[in-house]
C-alpha cells in the first residue's frame, strides 16, 4: 500500500477531495498531505449556493490533527467560484473555514482541550502555537457571541478574578440562566468592576 493511499483511507477526505501526493519528514515527525479535487461544482462561502469554478487560490496549508503521533499538515489550492450575486468568492472547503488555518477537527479538539487547562498546557497538548490558540478561542468565542444575539439576559451574575497573585484583576459578567452546564460569559475585560457594575451586582444577586 502506498502512503497516499494509506492517507486516503486514514484521512477520508469528503468528496471531490482525493489525497494526490504524501510526504513525510525524515524522522517522521512531520507528514505533508496535499489534496486535489475532482471535477466539482462549489458553493459560494456567501450565499452556499452553487456556482461555476473561477479559478483556484496559491496553495494554503492548514495544520490537522496528528496522524500516527506525526504533525499533520493538508496543502490544498482552494477553489474560488463565480456567484451571480456575490461575485468571485472562495468556493466552500469542507475541512476547514475561509479565514483559517488550521482544520475543523484540529479546532474542535484544541477548543476541548481548552475547556479542561490553560492555554499553555494546550499549546503542549495539541502541538497548536500559544498564538494560534489565542485566535481560535476568540473565533470561538464571536461565533458564540454570534448565535447568542443581541437579547439581553434578564439576570446577570457579576465576579471579579484577580490573576498571577498580583494586581491585575479581570472582570467577567455571566449569564446564570443559561442552558449549558454551566454558567455562559457575557463578557469579560481586564480590570476591576466599575463602581456602577458594583452596584447592579448587588442588585442582582
Ligand atoms: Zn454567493
């Protein structure tokens, strides 16, 4: 069995997607996966709606998750179609979002990781740079703010955080009636309450 094809069957890429061509770095820390598709119609990343091929993008690299223990990274050249209303965009890539650069699996677990340690002891876990962890837990968290809206929680709960032993505190206001296990963040920013926020707090609580 070849390495594409092993990678072909490891990675399933959704179709048109194929695996065209594998290389792996001498100790084998690393492997390069590049992707071509088949003849395709792509949706436009505006509007999903079919639309004519326009041209394809320079080559982008995206990080995936390891494959046996091997950083794992897809090269692919992204399609750009013709939208009738939104004219050239990026054609839809299944595997990972427009402004990204790592796949939408690899996200998915460093946003899990996150969930359970700090961002540093992440950037151990996942091989993900500290940086890079820092964009995907603020996509993360416009996307949430995204789906939220703009309906204001009837009760807010309001607590301040002081960090590193010093005097830096953080501010974070949470939405208590939230569906999810826990408490949702409605905001945070660094520094301490305001005296008016002080004073909804008690109020609130
Ligand atoms: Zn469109």
């Amino acid at each position: 069995m070849t390495l594409e094809t092993f990678y072909q069957r490891l990675l399933n890429p959704p179709h048109p997607w194929k695996v065209s061509r594998v290389e792996m770095s001498e100790d084998s820390s690393r492997v390069d996966v590049w992707l071509k598709h088949e003849e395709y119609t792509f949706l436009c990343s505006e509007c999903h709606r079919k639309a004519p091929t326009y041209d394809h993008m320079p080559e982008r690299v995206f990080q995936h998750l390891d494959t046996c223990e091997s950083k794992t990274f897809l090269h692919v050249r992204l399609p750009r179609v013709d939208c009738p209303e939104h004219g050239v965009k990026q054609g839809v890539f299944p595997l990972a979002g427009p402004y990204r650069d790592v796949t939408y699996k690899l996200e998915a677990k460093c946003i899990q990781v996150m969930e359970e340690c700090d961002r540093t002891a992440a950037a151990r876990i996942t091989g993900v740079t500290w940086e890079r962890l820092g964009t995907i837990m603020q996509q993360a968290v416009d996307r949430g703010l995204e789906r939220r809206g703009k309906e204001m929680p009837s009760v807010l709960g309001f607590d301040e955080k002081q960090v590193f032993s010093g005097h830096r505190y953080f501010t974070i206001v949470t939405d208590p009636s939230g569906s999810h296990r826990r408490c949702q963040v409605a905001w945070s920013a660094g520094g301490r309450l305001p005296s008016l926020s002080r004073g909804a707090s008690r109020t609130a609580v």
